[in-house]
C-alpha cells in the first residue's frame, strides 16, 4: 500500500476514534479508547520521527536523512548569488537596474522558493543588482531544481502563427523568399506520438498575449502531465480575440516560454465566432514530468521582469553557528527539566501524570512537523516554548479545578471528572483563539512568522491531546486499578480577598504611562534600534589560511560592543575554498575586519568581498505579516464577541496591545536591536496574552452564570482571585525555561528570551490589571447597557459518566 494512502487511513481512523472518545457516556469505553489513541499516536509520531537527524558514516555520507528538517539559523543550507541581466536595447545598451526591477526578482524568487516547503530562506539584496539567496537544508537534487528555478524568466508569449507558416518556412529555409515583414522564423522541438519533432514555425514579432495577464498557473494530469493556465479579465479577452483569429484563419498558436515555442495548437472552427472564453488555457507535452510541470508552474506564477544570472553558489553553515546553536539546546534541556521538577514537587503524583502527558505533547509535535516536512527555527522554538507553556497551563488548569471539588467534599472519582469537565470550556476557548490566529498567520504571512504558526498550530492540537485524553486516561486507570486513594498538592498561593477592581484606574494609569514611555523611547531610537534584517548592513566576505570557528570570531566581535552581527562559514563546492561571512550593522565592516586582523593575527585575514546588503524583511514581507496580525486580531475579536460578549474581546485586544507595545518600547530603551528573531519573541508574547486573558474570562463568565450574588465588579474581583494561583502558577513556570535559555543560551539567544520574559510578566500583569477593568467600564458605559450584566455564552461540556 502506498505511504500517503496509509498514513489517511490512518489518520481517518485516529479521527473515528477522536469522535467516539468525545461523545461516550461510559467512563470504562472513555477510558480504553483514551489508552488506545495515546498508543497509537505516540508509537506513529515515534516512527515518523526517527532518526530524527542524520545518519552519517566515517566518510561524512549520508546513511539515512534526518526526519526533522531544521532552517537556516540552526544547520544551514545553500547560498546562491544571483546578479541581475537586463537585456540591451535595440541600441545594444543595456537598461539600468532599478530598484523595482530588485523588488520584483526578490518577491518572484521568494515564492517559487516556497515549493521546497516552509523553507524560511533568506533572500536579500546585495550591492546594487546582486540578490543573496540562502535556501536550508536541500539535497543534491533539491540543489539542481533550486539552481533551475532561480534562473528561469519564465516570460510566456502567446504568437499567431501564419496561415501559410510551413509553406512560407520551407521557401525561406531554401533561400527563395525573404521572411516576410512583422514575422520570425523560429525552430520548435515538440513531441507527437511520444516522439520528438523538429521543424520551423513563421510567427508574428509582437506577442498577442503575454505572461502577466496570467492570475494562475498550476500542474494538473489527464494522461499526461501539463500547466493550467487562468487569465485576468484583460487576459481573457484578448485570449478569446486570438483564438477566434487563430479559428477563422485555420492556423496556429504558438506558445514561448522564454523564447522556446513550448506547443503550437489549433483551434476548431467552432470558436471562430467568439474564440475560447472563460481564460483559461493549457500547456502540455507528451515528455513533461510531475516536477516539470509543478516548476513550470511555479515560475509562470512568478514570472521574474529581468533575466539573471547565477554568480556563485556555495554551501552556508547555520546563522547562529553551532556554539550558539548548542547553547540554546543545553538551556531549553535545562529549563524544561526545571519545569519538570517544579510540576512534580507542586502537584505530587498529579505532577508526574502531567509530565507523562507533556513528554507525550513533544513527540506529537515533532512527529507531525517530521511527517508533513516542516522546517523548525529559532521562532518555531519559540512556538515550541509557548506550546510548553500552553501544555503546562492546561494541566494546572485542570489541577486547581480539581483543588476546589475536592475541597467542596466530592469523591476523588466525582472530583476528577468534574474538574476536566469544568476546565475543558477554558481550554477550549484559550487554545481557539491562539488557533484562530495561528492559522490567520499560516495562511496570509511568509518566513519567519509562517514558521512560528506551522508550529504554534501543530503544538496546540498536541497540547489539548495531551491534557484532555493523556492526563484523563493516566488518572482513570489509577483509580481503576486502586493505585489512587488520594490526591494532595502544595498551596502556596491564595489570592482570597484582594480587590483588584477597586485599583483599576490606578493600574490603568500605570498601564498608559509605561506605554506612552516605551513607544517614546521606540521613536527616539528609531531607527538605529532596527537590527539589519530590517534595515540592511555591511557584508564582509573574509578568507583564512587556516581553518577557523565561528565561536572564536563571535567572541573577537564581541568585544567592540557591535550587537547583531551574523556569521557564517561558506564553501564553494567546485574549489572547496572556506569563506568567513559577517553580516553586521551599517559601516560597521571596516572595522570589524580590522579587528579581526589585529586580534587574530594567525588566521592570516583577507578581504574577499565588501558590500552592502539590504534588509530581509522586504516590503511584501512585511506588508503580508502586518495583514495575518490584523487579520488574526480580528478573528480573536469576532470568536471573543461570541463566546462572550464584544466588551470582553476590547479588553482582550487591549491587553493584547497593551503587551507588545510595551515589551517593543523596553526592548529598545534597554538598548536591544529589533530582529527577525524578535518576530518570533513577540508573536510568543501575543500568543500568551491572549491565552492568559481568556482564562481569567471564563472564571468571570462562570462566576456570572452560577447566580453568585453581588455587583459585576465583586464577581470580577472573586474571579480574579480564583485564578490567581493558576495564572502566577503558569507564568512561573513560563519564566523558569526562558529565564534558562537567558542565562544559559549565550549571547546569540539573549535578546530573544530577554523580550520573552518582559513580555512574559507584562502579559501576567495586563490579565489581571487591564483585561477585566476594560470589560468593566465598556460593560457600564455603552449606550443603554449602563446596568446591565455582560451576556455570555456557554461551550457545551464534554460527555462524561
């Protein structure tokens, strides 16, 4: 059986099962079904991901490829120089370049990259007509169809053919008849009957249609393997005129792709009239592959205006270089071990039945990234932090629910199913709206951010499996098998009594100075506190006479206080030549290669190559992130307002506002440079405000719908206090991994956890301080609602016995 139609089965029948497990009433069924989908997804996310790097002999050869497939920053990839080739004018003068002609290669490029998969590359401009493309991790085959891709104008023209094309072409070729003016005589090799052709067509000089009429290109296969074609409305018109032409005259159609006649059809008589409408058309050859169509595809979709020219190709090593990398896999060992142990103390055996589900979390997220090719970096670690987070949050949860049946004298059997019943409303609805996002993010947003929302995405889903089936089924079989007696936990924070709501307009007033002083201190900055992946740099290009490690060049680097520099080793494969290249902050590379020289004397330093390079975030990049975090807000918005009630999803937005301002503004006043890894790091932040905000909202919702006697404000504050040990609880733990990869990540790592664990209590303070005082005075100052109670809307709770 194929491995795609066993791994749908499979996933049908996890689906089937899923279904079956949500909607059982027998406790005995819940629990051998829970038992039986923990195995089978743990043993099938095991097998997807082993060997989870590569199998490498003595030799350094590849035995077995690694399952997980890591991005620029952590392992490197291929570096590819390309310069931009104007053609020359009828003159022979060649065109300048301009900046658009820049920016229109760097977007085509940047989306015919997209079909190796969410690759993150790094595509810059270097120099005036030069553009730096870097593409992760890619095999020798891989290499070819990049190199292939990258090259290829992809400049379609659709000719009329001449009437009387092989008469006229055979008396041309015979030297008894000039060509007649307005036409070409151009060579065609096409295949009939599955056998190559060669012969001539007569063609007109002007295109009748051209490439950039055309909206969409896709591969598709009926016998044999093509390019669909769809037109804008200018397109089609004009592509109907030509078949009706083409129709009326008995003729052809010639169709170049780059000067190359790809096919020449006919068309019957029957579309003499009005041609072919609809705009659509289709390229097809007896000889094209599934690759050649799905590249031919993606190179029509992004046709490149300039034709360019490959100038050096080489490998790269990883952004971060390996100290780095090392550093950062020690401290995330580290603090998740700490968490570990902190959820074990705190919670007992209740503890170590949530380690046993967040173990199981992590290998469902990295089989699902193996299984679909997801390539994880520094911000898809970041999603991998927030869904730790969001995995501890879910368990606590359900632990300080189970604190409060026990203490209102129920069963430990009834203790435990009233609790997950209980908590799965809040997990529920703090995990959709970070999904909501995510998925906005995935499906609008390109590079980094894509990467953080493919693993954001996969954690989440991880994360619910691990709480509400894992955890579930572990507690189930303990009391079972009489394994489980009693349950007892530590209790170090209570929050019983504090009136929060009473301080609001001071906290608000607080809230409002910070963030007018951050995003003061932004503007004063800006923008010198903008790193070089959004607003260029120097690029020095250094060769040793020995061998040399990046630790040792950071370290030297270091010592003239420059903050965001990269470094990274290249190889050109044909001389095996080594390269040092530092990408550093504007007018900055002088000086760095005169240290270098000074302080490493033995290394033998010489200047290859110095340029400019532009920034990575690109407008298009840029403009499409900005478009998925408005579009997301708004989702979180629409899902809020009908879960609870449009009061609540303000103060939602708010607080989540109120978090990246002020972690940006303290970033820059601290004096920190803003990066794509601060894409990822603020994403995280918002992630986790928004998922802090919504708990502490369920708390309020149910407080509203038990019939609790007294105003709003008492309800908030009782809430507010019920969720108190949870939320300090979680932020806790939060802290403990990142603070660990702060201190133990090394520099490189720094600035990322730095503007984590801001964000981190920002986020902790805007849940308690800012969310719900928004509700409260939205609540009571909207027109003819000035007494009313917020209305709120129930999630149905999930069968139980």
């Amino acid at each position: 059986m194929d491995q795609n139609v066993a791994i749908f089965l499979f996933g049908l029948l996890l689906m089937v099962l899923f279904a079956w497990y949500f909607f059982t009433d027998s406790e005995r069924v819940k629990r051998n079904l829970g038992t039986l989908l923990a195995i089978l997804l743990t043993a099938f996310c095991l097998w997807e991901v082993s060997p989870p790097r590569d199998i490498k002999d003595a030799n350094g050869n590849i035995l077995t490829a690694g399952k997980i497939h890591l991005g620029l920053d952590l392992q490197g990839g291929t570096s590819f120089l390309i310069r931009l080739d104007p053609p020359a004018d009828d003159k022979g003068v060649k065109k300048d370049i301009t900046k658009d002609m820049v920016d229109q290669a760097m977007e085509a490029i940047r989306k015919r990259v997209d079909q190796f998969g969410v690759s993150e590359p790094i595509i810059t401009p270097q120099g005036t007509d030069r553009i730096l493309v870097q593409i992760p991790g890619l095999d020798q085959g891989q290499i070819a169809d990049a190199r292939e891709q990258l090259k290829k104008v992809a400049k379609l023209e659709f000719h009329l053919v001449n009437p009387q094309s092989q008469a006229l072409a055979q008396a041309i070729e015979a030297g008894v008849q000039p060509t007649p003016h307005g036409y070409t005589l151009v060579d065609t090799s096409m295949e009939r009957n599955g056998k190559p052709v060669e012969g001539k067509l007569l063609i007109k000089n002007t295109a009748d249609l051209l490439g950039s009429d055309v909206t969409h290109a896709y591969a598709y296969y009926d016998g044999q393997w093509g390019v669909a074609l769809e037109f804008n409305s200018k397109g089609a018109d004009q592509f109907a005129k030509l078949t009706a032409q083409v129709a009326r005259e008995h003729s052809q159609m010639a169709i170049l792709l780059d000067g190359k006649v790809q096919s020449a059809p006919t068309v019957d008589e029957k579309y003499a009239t009005a041609g072919i409408v609809g705009g659509r058309a289709q390229i097809s050859g007896g000889s094209m592959s599934e690759k050649e169509a799905r590249n031919l595809a993606s190179a029509l979709q992004n046709p490149l205006q300039t034709p360019v020219q490959i100038e050096e190709e080489r490998s790269a090593s990883s952004t971060l270089g390996q100290d780095a990398i090392n550093s950062g896999i020690t401290a995330g060992i580290g603090g998740l071990v700490l968490v570990l142990i902190f959820v074990v103390i705190y919670y007992r055996f209740a503890g170590l039945v949530a380690v046993v589900g967040l173990v199981i979390n992590i290998i469902v997220l990295f089989g699902a990234m193996a299984m679909f090719g997801f390539v994880l970096t520094l911000p898809g670690i970041a999603g991998v932090i927030l869904t730790i987070g969001l995995a501890v949050d879910a368990n606590v949860l359900i632990y300080e629910r189970l604190r409060e049946e026990m203490a209102a004298g129920k069963t430990l059997a009834s203790s435990i199913n009233a609790a997950y019943d209980k908590a799965f409303t809040v997990i529920f609805d703090a995990n959709a709206t970070t999904l909501i996002t995510a998925a906005i993010l995935f499906w609008q947003a390109s590079g980094p951010v894509k990467g953080f929302a493919v693993t954001l995405v996969v954690g989440i889903i991880a994360s619910v499996f691990s709480a509400m089936v894992v955890t579930r089924m572990l507690f189930s079989w303990a009391l079972k098998i009489g394994f489980l007696k009693r349950i007892t936990m530590l209790h170090l924070i209570s929050g019983q009594g504090v009136d929060f709501m009473s301080r609001r307009f001071l906290w608000i007033g607080i809230s409002v100075t910070v963030a007018v002083v951050s995003m003061i201190g932004f503007a004063v900055r800006f923008p010198n506190n903008l790193g070089i992946d959004f607003k260029g740099g120097d690029l020095l290009m250094l060769k040793s006479v020995k061998p040399v490690e990046v630790a040792d060049i950071r370290k030297h680097i270091e010592e003239l206080k420059i903050e965001d520099v990269a470094i990274q080793k290249e190889t050109d494969p044909s001389s095996h030549s080594e390269f040092i290249a530092i990408r550093s902050p504007i007018d900055t590379g002088d000086k760095i290669e005169a240290h270098l020289k000074e302080t490493m004397p033995d290394t033998g330093f010489s200047e290859h190559k110095k340029d400019k390079v532009g920034k990575i975030v690109g407008g298009e990049l840029a403009k499409s992130s900005l478009i998925a975090l408005g579009l997301g807000m708004l989702g979180i918005f629409l899902y809020v307002t009908m879960r609870f009630e449009a009061s609540f999803a303000v103060g939602a937005l708010v607080a989540l506002l109120h978090d990246v301002i002020i972690t940006v503004g303290l970033f820059s006043i601290f004096g920190r440079e803003l990066s794509l890894i601060m894409v990822g790091a603020i994403l995280t932040i918002a992630g986790y405000s928004i998922n802090d905000t919504i708990v502490v909202y369920d708390r309020i919702r149910e407080g509203l719908h038990s019939g609790r006697r007294g105003s709003i404000q008492s309800i908030m504050n009782a809430s507010i206090n019920e969720t108190l040990s949870r939320t300090l609880l979680t932020s806790g733990c939060t802290l403990l991994s990142v603070a660990a990869l702060y201190i133990f990540g090394g520099p490189v790592l720094h600035d990322f956890a730095f503007a984590i664990l801001i964000g981190i209590v920002v986020g902790t303070y805007s849940s308690i301080f800012i969310a719900s005082p928004i509700v409260l005075w939205w609540s009571g100052h909207k027109p003819g609602t000035a007494h009313n109670t917020p209305k709120v809307e129930e999630t149905p709770k999930i069968a139980t016995a």
